[in-house]
C-alpha cells in the first residue's frame, strides 16, 4: 500500500473548489481532488491542474487512503442535502481527531447542528465563509473559519496561506465556536447587499436627477475611488459602467432590472429580526431586490401610478454629487454599525468570542466588501473592544457629522424628484431613532396595555408592570408580559 502523501483533499470540482486546489498546489500543498461525477476528476488532472503536485481520486475511500494523518476533507459543494451526503459517506472513513472542513455557503444553524453531530463522533468540524468569487478562490480569498477549536492548528499554515494578505496579514484568522465561521459570512453577504444597493441607489439619482452618462458616472465612481469610498464594489461599478456592447453603446443600459439572489442576505435580515437588532439597511436591500424582481409588475404601474412634475435637480451638479458620495459614505457606516450589533448580539446568544476588529481585518482583502474603511473599523475595536455601536467611535460619529447635512439634502431631494432611495432613507431613519433620547414607542406601550392588556412599565420605575383600564369598563386582569 503507498503511504499517504496529501495535505488535504478537496471535493467539488467546480469553478471555485479547482481554483482554491490551484492556489493551494502554488503554496506547496498536496491536494487531492474529487469529484461525484469521477470524470471531472480526471478532465482536470489532465487539463488546469496539468504539470502540479495535485493528484486525484476515483472514490471517497480511495481519497481518505491518500491523506495524511489527522486526515483533512473540504467540501467545496452546494449547500444543503449535498453537505449531509458527502459527511455521511466520509464520516464511516475517518478516525478520531480527523477534520472536515464545509467551505461552501451553508446556513450557520445547518453548520452548528453538524459540529454538535460530528463531536459526539469525535470527529473536528469546521464551517468556513469563503469569499472573494473565482479570483479570490485562485489567487486570495477571504477566510473565515469557525467550529472545533483543536482544528485549527491543523488547517492554520494551510488556510493562512492561500488567503489574501492585507498590509502583509493574512485574511483568515480563527472565528469562533460551532456556527461562528458561517454565521460570519453571512453577515459579510449581508453588509455586501447592503454596500451594492448603496451603490446602485447613488448611480439611480445621478441618472435621473442629473441626467449623467454612464461615462460620467464612470469618472465619479474612478474619483470616489481614490478616497473614503476605495472598494473593491466601487471598482468594479467604474469598470462597470464604462463597459460597451458590441454596438458601442453601454452594456449596463441592456440589462434587465430583475436582481438574484442566493439567500444569505435574507438570511442576515430574518436573523436580525429574531434577535431584536435594528439590521434596517439590510432588511431594505433584500426587499429592494425583492421589488425589481416584479419588473414587469412595475412595468404596468409605471403606465398609470404618477410622480412628482419635476424629475431634475436644478441645482449645483457638481457640489449635489459631492453631496451624494457623503451620503453613499454616511449610510455605508450605518450598515457596517449595524452588521456588527448583529455579530455582537449573536456571540451573546450563541456564547461565541468572537474577535470583532480581527473580522474586519479578515475583510479587508479577498472578499467582496474589501475596502479600506475596514481598516478604520479594526483601529475602533483595538481602542475599544467592548463599543456597543461602531457609531460611537470618535473618527465614526465625526465622519458621520460631517456627512449628515449632504446625506439629509440627497435623501429628501430624491424624495421630492420621487427617486426611491431605500438604503440612503433607512440608514438615515435608523441614525435619527439612534440619536434620540426619546422615541414614540410610550405611545406603543400605551395602545398594546389599551386592547391586550400587555402591561407598560413607567419612566419613573423600569422593571414594575402596570396595567390601566382605559377605558373603565375594563378589567384590571393583565396578560403576561413579553418582549416587543
């Protein structure tokens, strides 16, 4: 029998699974690929992975001979029932102390549920997010590792070295306990939604408002780029928005208004909603996905709903989008603000320690919402670790005061040119509520105490439940008391 010569051994043999085996061989690693349909195995070995160290296998049992003890197995497959199939078939292999490795984009609860399954075997699991698409995966994603802490020495050199560097760092740092890893990048994709509609309602107001080509637009993306805003998103949308079709013409103007998604912004906001943490912006930029995809409902209201007479800004073009990058700017921090409240309140629930400015730092190259404002956010928690909201950050709460003046102009200026600004509008809604002392929710307390007896508490003693009758003819029996 030949001894064992892989490092690890990877399954799914699709785009992003042969790019991270790729960039894995580069750094030294012996990988050994496989695939459910074994003649993908061999198409690759003879073609991308040509002239490598990556060798192959033609069954799961001749996979885990060729590893190396504690046997390392990444699966690089579609999330869900194809997970629990690969795990059932390997499991029956492998010996205590062996790992398993999910890199797909599982949900954090089917990652904790298979964590808790597999320790009772003995066996380390880990759910990593992986981000960055095909480019990432080949040359440097973004990694974010979580589940059976005595893994993590042995997947560390690995990891660390095919992840994307930032200042000479490497992207990929340990999470946390069980789901931590995939509950990480979930949020990340949720922050990513939210950063894509910031930027796609700032591209909506300078068309329609200020009637700007898509050159032009281009050009602003390219200056924004130089500065706060520098981003991989903002990158591309320059790139974007420059590219023509074969007719001359730009390609982005063809392209149907209905926007996909995969699931894990929506994830994010239903989590959000369970835990109790305002994640507004998110919410907004999963259901102003969901609105385009009723294109040709629009279609037809467009036909017969009217809005305002004036469609144009009249004003200063050149300051009103100086205005609209502060917005962008101003509204992307209330996103992240929010994204981290989420994190923060599920390391609470779930009893993960979860690293906050090591998570910004894993973002910061490799992953779709890389960006140099990450690096603003890792310098707020190594001040202070314990901040309660990223807002209150000193170079935060001064970036947002400076900003908030072009951001109120943009968001009530696209309301009375009826320019729906979703994102800009709700990240607003959610500073204003943040900021005062006092909201209206007494009011609330009051109406739920009036029809349902819920009970209020009084400015004067929190903690003490009352009930009124307010009407007098009430009863003074109250119903229990629950969380609003």
């Amino acid at each position: 029998m030949t001894e064992p010569q892989a490092d690890i051994a990877l399954i799914g043999l699709a785009v992003m699974g042969q790019n991270i085996i790729l960039n894995m061989n580069d750094h030294g690693f012996v990988v050994c690929a496989f695939n459910r349909t074994v003649e993908k195995v061999d198409h690759f070995l003879a073609n991308e992975a040509k002239g490598t160290k990556i060798i192959g296998a033609h069954s799961i049992e001749e996979m885990v001979s060729k590893l190396k003890k504690p046997r390392r197995v990444m699966l690089l497959v579609k999330a869900g029932s194809a997970v629990d199939a690969f795990i059932d078939k390997i499991v029956p292999l492998l010996e205590k102390g062996d790992i398993i490795i999910d890199g797909g984009n599982s949900e954090y609860t089917d990652t904790r549920r298979r964590y808790f399954a597999l320790k009772e075997k003995e066996l380390l699991y880990v759910g990593s997010g992986v981000s960055g698409g095909e480019d990432g995966a080949r040359y440097g994603p973004s990694l974010m590792p979580g589940g059976s802490i005595e893994a993590w020495p042995h997947i560390k050199t690995i990891f660390q070295s095919i992840s994307a560097k930032a200042d000479g760092e490497p992207c990929c740092d340990w999470v946390g306990e069980d789901g931590a890893g995939h509950y990480v990048k979930m949020v990340h994709n949720g922050i990513e939604y939210g950063d894509m509609q910031l930027i796609c309602e700032a591209y909506h107001v300078m068309k329609d408002a200020l009637g700007m080509t898509c050159d032009e637009m281009s050009e602003v993306f390219a200056e924004w780029n130089k500065g706060e805003l520098d981003s991989f998103l903002i990158e591309i949308t320059r790139d974007i928005l420059k590219f023509k079709d074969t007719d001359g013409e730009p390609l982005v103007e063809k392209i149907r208004d209905a926007a996909g998604q995969k699931g894990t912004g929506k994830w994010t906001a239903i989590s959000s909603l369970d835990k109790g943490i305002p994640v507004t912006l998110i919410g907004e930029s999963v259901f102003a996905r969901c609105l385009s995809a009723l294109q040709q409902e629009r279609v037809e209201a467009s036909k017969q709903l009217k809005g305002p007479t004036t469609t144009k800004y009249a004003g200063d073009k050149k300051q009103f989008i100086e205005n609209i990058r502060q917005a962008l700017y101003a509204s992307k921090i209330v996103s992240y603000a929010q994204g981290f409240m989420l994190l923060r309140e599920a390391a609470k629930v779930f009893n993960w320690k979860l690293n906050y400015g090591g998570i910004a730092l894993m973002w910061r190259g490799g992953c779709i919402i890389r960006s140099a404002f990450l690096g603003k956010i890792k310098q707020a928690f190594v001040k202070n670790p314990d901040i309660t909201n990223l807002i209150l950050d000193d170079f935060f709460h001064k970036a947002i005061d400076n900003s908030q003046n072009s951001w109120r102009h943009v968001v009530a200026t696209a309301v009375q040119l009826g320019i729906p600004t979703p994102a800009f509008s709700t990240a607003l809604a959610f500073y204003d509520g943040y900021r005062s002392a006092r909201l209206p929710a007494n009011l609330i307390q009051a109406q739920r105490d009036y029809f349902g007896a819920h009970t209020y508490e009084l400015l004067a003693d929190p903690g003490k439940y009352i009930h009124t009758n307010w009407t007098g003819h009430g009863g003074n029996v109250s119903s229990t008391t629950y969380e609003a």
